[in-house]
C-alpha cells in the first residue's frame, strides 16, 4: 500500500510543478497536456532516482529522498520542454 500512495504523491507533485512551471513560465508552442506529461514523468525519473540510495535499505517511495528527487524532477523537466520550446519557436 505504501507504494501506491508514494507513486500518487508523486503524480500529485508532478501535477502542481507543471501548473507552477506552466504558470510561471509559458513559451508560445506549448500544450497543456504535454507540460503535465513532463511534469509526471520527471517526477518519476526523479522521485525513482531519488529513491536509489535506498535499494538494499527499504526502497519505499515516501522517503524524503524520493519526494525531493520527485519535485526537482518535476521541475526540472517541465522547465526544460518550456524552455526548449520558447527556443524552437
């Protein structure tokens, strides 16, 4: 059950960084539902990098390791596709 509910706290935490980033920062050739994927999916790359350390430990998603390496993921990847579409256009 522990898994299930990190894997939604990372969702969540992609969600709102992608609102944020998309809030904050909007190139002209962006799509809504393309900022939200980045926003999920660098959360999972992050909160699933964050989470290495503790592989041989007890490789549960709501570590704070795994919730920060979720939000900096997040961030980071809806910034990069706002960034390198505001270039492309």
């Amino acid at each position: 059950m522990e898994f299930i509910t990190g894997f939604a706290i990372w969702i969540a935490v992609g969600l709102v960084a992608a609102f944020v980033a998309r809030a904050g920062y909007r190139a002209p050739a962006t799509a809504a539902p393309l900022t939200f994927a980045f926003g999920i999916f660098g959360a999972f790359i992050g909160g699933m990098l964050g989470t290495s350390p503790y592989i041989f430990h007890d490789p549960v998603p709501l570590r704070i390791g795994s919730l920060i390496g979720a939000v900096a993921g997040a961030f980071f990847f809806t910034l990069l596709y706002h960034f390198a579409a505001k270039r492309v256009v």
